[in-house]
C-alpha cells in the first residue's frame, strides 16, 4: 500500500489525534482516588503505569474488537483512497495526460492575468480603487509562469517523482489526521468503548502486577468501586468461550445460536456483548438490538415487542448513518461559503456604486439605482441557491436506501399499534344552474386492530432480511438478543414458547442469539436420537458458559479491584463455584469482611472465618424453615435440630462440632444438605488460614487433580445436582491436602 499504509505496532504512533484521545482519557482515569490510594500504599508509581499503558495501547485498543475493526476499515479506506489517487496522478504524468490541462491552465492564466494587470494599471490612474487589480493579476501570471513551467518539464523523469512525492506527503499527513474527526467516526466511537471498558481495568491490572506482594495474607484493598456492579460490560473479561462464539460467528452467515449455562455464569454478557445496541456507533456498524423473554409470555404480543424494538433500533441507526453520510453533513458550510461568495461579490459590487456613484460618468440617481438593484439580486441568488440545495439534499435523503428503510419502519411502528382506515366521500356543496349539487370529504381515523400472528412473523422477516441484505452489501450483520429465557417458570414452558417463535428463526446474515437453560444444551446434546425437541429443531449451534477457571477468576477480579492478593482470589473463587457473578459477591464480601475489621486483624483466616460463619448462620436459617415445615420428613435427629436453631439465631458454634454433629443425619434428611455444605465451609476455613504457604498456592494454582482450587470450585457447584456427590468431592480435596475426613451416614 505504499508509504501511507498501516504502519506495524501501536496505532497511536500514526495517529496523533487518537494519541492525545488516548492520553486525556489515561490522564483523566489516573486522577481516580481508587489510584491515587493505591499508589500510596503499595511501592508502584504512577510513571511506571503510565508508560506501560502506552507501551500497551495496541492491545488494549484491540481490545475493543468491534470498535478497533470499524476504526482500521475507516483508516484503510483513506489510505486506499490516498494511494489511487497518487497512482492516478503517477499515471496521468507519464502518459502525458495532463498536457492539455497545464496548457490550457497556464494560457488561460497568462491572458487573464494580463488583462486584470492592465486594467488595474490603467484604471489606476482614475481610481484608486481599481488599482489593486493589479496585485490579482500579477499573482494570476505567477500561476501561469509555474504552469507553463510543469508542462514543459512534465516528461522529465525527476519531476514525476518529485511531484508525487510531494503529494504523497500530503497525502499521507491527510490520512493521518483526518480520519473521520467528525462526533460519530470510527476514532471517537473506538476511544469512548476504551475509555468506558478498558482503561481503568488495565490500571487496575498493571498495579496488581507491578506488587510485590501477590501471595500475601494480609487485607490491602483500600477502594474497590469495580465491585460495585455485577452485570457491567466494562469489566468483561475474554474467555474460551467468547474466543469460540467469535470464530463460530465467522463461519456462519446467519444463525439460530443458544447461549446455554447455569445462572450466573455470564449467559446475559455474552450476549449482551454481541447484541447490546450501543450508543455511539460508526457508519458501518453492525445492527444489534436486545429484548428479554417475558416470564409471562404470549407469543404473538412478544413478536410484536420484538419488531417494535427492531425498528426503532433501524431508524435510529440509520438516521444516525444519513446525517453523517448525507449532503446535510456539509450543507452548513456549503451554503456559508455560498453566501459569503455572494454577499462579497454582490454587496462589494452594489456598495461602490451606492458610495461612489458620483464618480462614474453617469448620473448619481442611475448609479445609486443600479446598486441597489446589485444588492437585491445578490440576496435573491443567495436564497435560491439555498433552497436550491436543500432540495437537492432532500431529494437525495429520500432516494437512499436507509431512508427507504426508515420510512418502511415508521409504518411497521404505525401498524404494530393501529390499522388504518380511510374513508371518502363527498363534502362541500357544488350548486349547479340545473338544480344538481355535489359534496365530497376526506378524512382519516386510526383504530386499534389485531393481526393474526402468521402475518405479523412474514412481517417481520420480510423487513429484516432487506435490513441485512443491505448491512450484507457493506460488510455488516445483524444481531438480535433474546434473554432470560432460562427463566421462563419451566422447561416444557421454555420449549413451547421457543417452539412458537422459532418461525421468525432462520434469516441470512442474521444472528438469533438466545439465553436458554441447561436443559436445552442436554436436549441439543442428544440430537441424532429418536427424538426432536424445540431446542434441537431451532438452534443451528449451542454455546456451554461453564464456571470460570482459576486463571479466568484471577483476571476478572484483578480488573475489578487493586491490593486483593492471590490468596483472597483463591477464597473467592472457590466459595462461588467460578460463577462470576458469585465471584463479584464473595470478593465484596471478603472486603466488606476486612474493612470491618482492624488492620492489624485483618488477616485471611480471620476473613475467611468470618465469611464462613455468616454462610453457615444463612444456610442454618434455611434449612430449619425447611425441616420444621408440617409437610418435613420427620428424619431430622432431635440433636441436629437443635444444633440448627441454635446457629440460626447467631451462636458461634466451631465447625468441628457441627461437622461431629452432621455425620449422624440420614442422607435423605433436608439436614443432610445443611451438613454437607457445613463440610464444604469448613473445608474453606482449614486451608484459607495464615499458614497458607506460596508452595501451597501455586500448587493448587497449577494442578489440575483433586487438590486443585478449581477441584473446590466445582464441588461448589456439585451441590445443585447431587448432595452426596459433593460430600465425595469434598472429601478427595481434603484427602489431598492431608486434613481430617467425615464418612456420611451408612458409608464406610
């Protein structure tokens, strides 16, 4: 691509707008209280972060995948752009194309020039006034010396490359600043998803990196606003998952795609991600519209919701898409320029005859009539030039595909809420000589009406698949998002409301992406057998969201929070079974545990303990409401039932005894739940103490075997399938890490 091409490595190095974009918002983020605290605790200095944030501006603009490719596809279109025209006018300088332009530029110009320069010498003589045509004409012969110059050296072989090496100078510095500065380009859109999502997150991960405490047991978290919101896209954190869903959506040309997973393992971010409209968006974006599943469903009011919200996403991004690509962009100073032109041209003109009429050889009332006859032209030249050009623009806003498609949503809006009606007839009275009279009317009323169901889903097909056709032409797809349909009361429900709108399923260069419930990745996973189901019938693929590993939990957290060491990590990502939004939670917490204590106490066993006890108070509280119900099984020993009340009301009772206590509950017992999981937390409080060793972390860090902290992990979620099955695996950690193990009831 020549010497304009993109340059290797950091993009702001070309781009010297982005760079300062890039460093206000760095500059605005390390004014954070969140670092300045953190920087007077811990030995990392500001001037270290922040030259590894510019070392790193690459990935963490790439960061932002969707809004880096819209920014790069921007900056190729002008180095693209830059580099045929300099190869157009290479060409047109060696095959001598330009020889009778510059000829004809360089006559032109001589005669021209020596016409104003003699008027202005000899017009001079009279009137001052005329005099300074002279200047005008003898820069016009200057234009046409250089002129006359090129086309006789125009074959020379030295002046071609000089000449475009010039323009490919200012071609270059042309790419490199101007790259779609407008509110809506690709620059402003990539650096406000870097500014939102990435740049405190990356302060926040060099800090924790550049500590030289990570394995340390002491509390040293002074702020944490990251924990303050579960759900916020700034804090996504890329996973395998994601990784795969990106390279199933390049295969794909339009897909049916479940999102499957237990509750609160990212389901909704994931697809959020992909089809959360947002609210700064570039030319050719991608179209991405979300609505969620009612609980209460109707499934032909919830096809209408989603056609509604549909085609409200498409005219407002089209919308955006006109003004920015249309003439009105540039109408404002089009039309300045116009009437500057003309108030000089005109106003110059009628205001010397109107103050020195006298001086012409005509009669002062004459004079001073033709000025102002100058004046009022030039006024009405100017206002038909504007409305000239608002019509044009007009008529071309009208004539584009967008405006065609905007048009065609507003009546899919109208129509969703009314069918309209038109009656005529006759109004007005036309009295004839003979005696005969007419009367015609007009008029237009709006009711409400239904549509069957089968029209509104042709409807909303026939409409969105020429909103992709034309996104395709671009390069662009279309996302539409369908949550919390795992929450929908049952499965069989889920199913048949899934089976109902699947017919609106099905559309090229479109992607349905659905949050459903473990069930359907079970029922897709047993396609091939005799038997169909909604899930398998709708989805051309589904993604499993699994708990998050050790690794994926350490990342989450450290763009979240500054000063929580590996071993509080550890604690956290264990007690919620890798779930992150259980993660979030256990890490606010662990702080809330530390703050409320002393600094000099606040250590992790004490932490963990305090954690530990307030989850066997909650659990205890449970599980007694369940067991003492009229409708309980009555196989709750009379000593446990005790034991339950007693921790329910707050007493502090060590684990030890608990666990003493749990091994004689039957396992059909709902007590038998109360102890397992008081096995789990005290298996917690026996490894998260002070003597937790580095050797120790990083082996349970690196291990993949029944010891490992990911092992603990998935023991947390083992206890929404099987109870004993989580007593088990609770078991084979603490065999692996040589602490005291209980048998359940009847088991040897």
């Amino acid at each position: 691509m020549g010497a304009t091409s993109w340059p290797p490595g950091n993009p702001i190095l070309a781009d010297p707008v982005l760079f300062g974009q890039y460093m206000a918002a760095l500059d605005a983020a390390m004014a954070d209280p969140e670092f300045r605290d953190a920087f007077d605790n811990v030995w990392v200095t500001p001037f270290r972060v922040r030259v590894m944030m510019l070392r790193n501006a690459a990935d963490i603009l790439r960061s932002a995948s969707r809004e880096f490719a819209e920014y790069e596809k921007a900056f190729a279109w002008q180095v693209v752009s830059a580099d045929a025209w300099l190869e157009d006018l290479r060409v047109a300088l060696e095959e001598h194309r330009l020889e009778t332009p510059l000829n004809a530029i360089g006559v032109g110009s001589g005669v021209l020039g020596l016409l104003v320069t003699g008027v202005g010498l000899i017009g001079g003589i009279w009137w001052d006034l005329l005099g300074s045509l002279t200047w005008i004409g003898v820069t016009t012969l200057v234009f046409a010396v250089v002129a006359r110059i090129l086309f006789r050296i125009r074959t020379h072989e030295t002046t071609i490359r000089v000449i475009v090496g010039v323009a490919k100078r200012i071609a270059s510095l042309v790419t490199y600043t101007s790259v779609m500065t407008t509110s809506l380009g690709p620059r402003d859109v990539l650096m406000a998803a870097v500014r939102e999502r990435e740049i405190t997150a990356q302060i926040r991960v060099l800090i924790n990196a550049f500590r030289d405490d990570s394995f340390d047991l002491r509390f040293a978290v002074s702020a944490s606003p990251g924990l303050s919101e579960a759900f916020d896209s700034t804090y996504h954190v890329p996973t395998m998952v994601a990784a795969e869903l990106d390279e199933l959506l390049d295969r794909l040309s339009g897909a049916g795609i479940g999102v499957a997973g237990p509750r609160g393992s990212g389901k909704s971010t994931l697809v959020r991600r992909f089809c959360e409209d947002s609210t700064a968006l570039s030319e050719h974006a991608d179209l991405r519209c979300m609505v969620s599943a009612p609980v209460e469903y109707a499934p032909r009011d919830f096809v209408l919701h989603l056609f509604a919200v549909f085609c409200r996403t498409a005219i407002r991004q089209f919308t955006r898409e006109m003004r920015h690509h249309s003439r009105f962009a540039g109408m404002p100073a089009h039309l300045v320029f116009r009437i500057v032109r003309r108030a000089v041209m005109y106003g110059a003109a009628g205001w010397a005859l109107l103050r020195w009429g006298d001086l012409l050889p005509v009669v002062p009332s004459i004079a001073s009539t033709v000025g102002i006859g100058v004046l009022g032209l030039g006024g009405l030249l100017t206002l038909v030039s504007v409305i000239r050009s608002a019509w044009i623009w007009r008529k071309e806003t009208h004539a584009c595909p967008q405006a065609r498609l905007v048009r065609q949503a507003r009546r899919h809006l109208d129509r969703i809420r009314y069918l309209q009606t038109h009656t005529t007839g006759w109004s007005g009275a036309l009295k004839l000589p003979v005696g005969m009279e007419g009367q015609r009317s007009h008029g237009m009323s709006k009711a409400e009406q239904s549509r069957s169901y089968p029209d509104i889903v042709t409807g909303f097909r026939s409409y969105t698949q020429r909103v992709a056709a034309l996104l395709a032409q671009r390069g662009s797809r279309v996302f539409i998002g369908i949550d919390e349909l795992d929450k929908i009361g049952s499965g069989e429900h889920a199913e048949r409301f899934l089976n109902e709108i699947k017919g609106i399923f099905g559309l090229p260069h479109v992607y349905f992406m659905i949050s459903v419930s473990d069930d359907a990745m079970n029922a897709f996973e047993r396609r091939g057998l005799p038997f169909r189901d909604a899930f398998d019938s709708s989805f051309d693929e589904i993604i499993y969201v699994g708990p998050l590993g050790y690794e994926e939990s350490r990342r989450l957290l450290r763009r979240r929070v500054v000063g929580l060491t590996d071993p509080y990590i550890a604690l956290c990502h264990t007690l919620s079974g890798g779930l992150p939004r259980d993660i979030i939670r256990a890490a606010r917490r662990v702080v809330r545990a530390g703050n409320a204590l002393p600094p000099e106490e606040a250590t992790l066993s004490s932490i963990c303990r305090s954690i530990v006890g307030e989850e066997i108070r909650h659990k205890a509280r449970a599980i007694t409401r369940a067991v003492t119900l009229p409708s309980a099984p009555e196989t709750t020993p009379p000593e446990m039932l005790d034991l339950l009340h007693e921790l329910s009301q707050g007493a502090g009772i060590p684990v030890g005894e608990i666990l003493d206590a749990a091994v004689t509950c039957p396992t059909t017992s709902p007590a038998f739940d109360f102890a397992a999981y008081a096995y789990f937390c005290a298996t917690l409080e026996e490894v998260f103490t002070d003597e937790l060793t580095v050797t120790l972390i990083r082996r349970a860090c690196a291990e993949q075997g029944s010891g490992s902290f990911d092992a603990l992990a998935a023991t947390r979620q083992t206890f929404g399938l099987d109870t004993r099955l989580a007593w088990r695996a609770t078991t084979a950690f603490r065999r692996c890490w040589s602490l005291k193990v209980y048998s359940m009831r009847g088991e040897t």
